[in-house]
C-alpha cells in the first residue's frame, strides 16, 4: 500500500510539473497577419496535424519562445486514408507554418 501510494505522489508531482511548462499557453493569440509594428519576432515553426492539433500545439509551443502571437503564414489541407485492420479511414491532416510574436498586449487590436 505504500509503494502505491508513492507511486500515485510521484505521477501527481510530475503531472503538476508538466503543467507549468506551458504556463499561460491559454492566453496566446492565433492571428492571420501581425497585429502592429510593435511585435518582435521570434520564430517560424511547422506542424503537420489537424487544425485544432496545431492550434494547441502551436500556443503551447509559443510559451517556450516567450511568444504571445501566433500567426499563420501559410495552411494546405489533405485527405490521408488511415489503414485499420478491416477498414480504411479518410482524415483530413493540415501541414501549418506559423510565426512566433511576442506583442505588448496594450498594443494588440481585436479587429
């Protein structure tokens, strides 16, 4: 029982830990275009997932950047037939380029 229950402290410690890494990733903007001037640039990364998959994963991916802006230059979708063992799945699968800002958050427009 006391083995379990380290077990269970130590998976809860590290669950907790893993959390932090992405401290704030909620709050980071997807933007078409950049917002102003006043943005400085980062980085440009690429993902290859669904949209909704790469949405995350890019916002998260920002935090580690000290980002607060994604914004995507360039989108192409494709079908991508997924072989199980008795049947065959279409998934649309999106390839993203993105580019890391971090803007001063007074100088952002919601247009």
């Amino acid at each position: 029982m006391k083995k379990l229950l380290i077990v269970l402290m130590c998976l809860s410690f590290v669950g907790c830990a893993r959390g932090q890494r992405y401290k704030g990733w909620e709050h980071v903007r997807i933007q078409k275009e950049t917002p102003n001037d006043n943005c400085d640039y980062k980085l440009q990364e690429a993902c290859r997932d669904t949209v909704p998959g790469c949405y995350q994963w890019y916002k998260k991916r920002a935090t580690m950047f000290d980002a607060n802006t994604v914004v995507i230059t360039e989108a192409s979708e494709e079908s991508m037939a997924v072989s199980y063992k008795l049947f065959f799945r279409a998934d649309m699968v999106s390839t993203m380029m993105a580019d890391y800002y971090y803007c001063p958050q007074d100088k952002i427009s919601n247009d």
